[in-house]
C-alpha cells in the first residue's frame, strides 16, 4: 500500500501514536462513491466527510472554508487522485496534515487509458477540457477496483487505529461481498443488451462497460467541459447511423441540451441520466453498490425496450 505523507514523518508518527487509544481517526473522502467505500470500513465507529456536495461537479469544485479547517484536522484523506480532482489537490498540498491516500497510485488498482487518447490530448491542448493525463480516472466504476479499495481503505484506518483493525477488516470483508452481489446483478442484467452500444455525455464508462462486458459507450464530450466541435458531432451520427444505435443518455449534474441536441429528429431515445459519482443518491455505506445498480437498470431500462 502506497501513502503520500502532507506532515513530516515526526508528526505522522505523533498521530499514529494518539490514535491507537483514540477514536476512529477524522476521515474525508473526495467525492460521494469514495465516501461510500470508506463509509463501509468505518462503520459504527466514525462518519466520513464528503467534500463533494451533492449534484457537485468532481471536475469543477471550491474548497469551502469549513473543508478547508476540516482538511487541516483530518487524520486521513481518501480520494481518487488529481487527475479526477484538481480542485483536492491544490488544497491538499497545504492543508492537509494527515496522511493521503490515493487510490489511483495503488499499485492494485486496475488501470485504463481514455478512449481516444490523441483526440483527449488535443482537447487539453485547446484548452477546453479540464487537466488531466492519459490515465481514465473514473476507476471505481470497475467493481473489482472498487474491492481493492475497501482492503486498502481498512489497512490505512487500521494503521491509524490499531485498536479497531479488526472491524476494519471485518467491515471491508462484508463491503467486498455486497459489491460482488451488485456485480452478479449488473452483470445478468446486461447480458442480453452486452452487444448494444449506446451513447453517453462524456467520455466516462469505459471502467464500467468493459467490466460488465458492453461495448464501449460513444461518448459525446471527451471531457465534462469540453464542447465538441462541428466535425465530431457529424462523426458521431455517422456512428450513430452505421451501428444502429438506439439509446443516449445524459449525465446527473451536467445540462442535457447536448445529448437532446444531438438526437434531435433521430428515431434515437433519451435514456434517464446516468449518476457515475452517485451525486443524487442519498449518502451511506450502500451508495456505491447503488452507483453500480443504479447505472445498470437505467442502461438496461433503455437498450431493453423494443423496437
């Protein structure tokens, strides 16, 4: 497991040593699905804080004051990484006197690159896009990622509180089994409509469809910000067209003028939002599975109906 100290390794000792007869340490999480998974691991014994609010934006965010006194307290910070974030890191740097983790830099963590990569690179280049590598960082869309984290969310609380590493344990062992059963669900879902591809706001899904074995949604927008020129629009008809595609979905949080733009006067149906960081669900230790879910009953709701 990979941790990147804020504090000097002293005080990180310091905090360590306080913990082991103290309550659960502080925790804040990045955005609501982060939350969750961290949520599960602590239990009864602590409540996380999510700097995300709900119908926030995870690329596009400001540090509130109360975040910002609350990030200078916390014992640990649990977030997807800066590539997801920005707003978190530039904050982080200096507020942050704990210990981070990043759970893009775990070298468990199953990893993969946008879907156009030369076409993400140009949108940055452009300057329409928010910053970002070539690392997709909507990692926890892909379930097993989602497993991975809770073991090294509960190794980082266990660290922190020896005392309780043994419901930590116990509590990332039952949060893996109802991800697994999430997952069995998605999946038997699915499978009828795994062959369909269907069109999505922003380039997103790829953790998703390539875990639940779809074909790879036809993202609209590579980037949450950025805006598709002319010439992609065309292109993505023409795909549209050649690969008979029949549903597109917008995104929770994000205006759906783009998506209905883009089908207008087409025989192609509008699918409910997709919610991939949960923003409108209700927070807890079930969002995450629900994110999962949630996402395959609305996928399955459209692509399901008859022609």
């Amino acid at each position: 497991m990979r941790f990147l100290p804020f504090a000097s390794a002293p005080l990180l000792i310091a905090l360590g040593a306080a913990s082991a007869t103290a309550d659960a340490p502080s925790v804040i999480a990045d955005i609501p699905a982060t939350g969750s998974l961290v949520q599960q691991v602590l239990g009864d014994l602590g409540e996380v804080r999510v700097l995300l609010p709900a119908g926030g934006n995870e690329h596009h965010h400001q540090i509130r004051p109360s975040d910002a006194a609350a990030l200078q307290e916390a014992g640990l910070l649990v977030w997807i990484g800066p590539d997801l974030t920005p707003w978190l890191a530039r904050s982080a740097d200096s507020l942050n006197s704990g210990v981070s983790l990043r759970l893009l830099d775990l070298p468990e963590t199953s990893l993969r690159a946008f879907s156009d990569e030369d076409d993400h690179d140009h949108a940055h280049e452009d300057g329409h896009d928010h910053a970002h590598g070539p690392t997709d960082p909507h990692a926890w869309l892909d379930p097993q990622n989602g497993k991975i984290w809770l073991t090294a969310i509960a190794g980082a609380l266990s660290e922190a509180d020896p005392e309780n590493a043994t419901t930590y344990t116990a509590n990332a062992e039952a949060g893996v089994a109802k991800i697994d059963d999430a997952a069995a669900a998605v999946t038997a879902q699915l499978a009828p409509v795994a062959q369909d591809r269907f069109v999505a706001f922003h380039d997103a899904y790829g953790y998703f469809t390539e875990a639940f074995g779809l074909a790879p949604a036809i993202p609209v927008a590579l980037g949450d910000a950025s805006t598709p020129s002319a010439a992609r629009l065309s292109a993505i008809r023409d795909t549209i067209t050649a690969e008979k595609v029949t549903c597109a979905f917008p995104e929770a949080g994000h205006d759906p003028s783009l998506i209905e733009s883009l089908i207008a006067g087409t025989p192609i149906r509008a699918g409910e939002a997709l919610d991939p960081t949960g923003s409108g669900q209700p927070m807890g230790p079930s969002l995450y599975p629900a994110i999962l879910t949630g996402m395959g009953e609305t996928i399955s709701a459209c692509l399901g109906q008859p022609e």
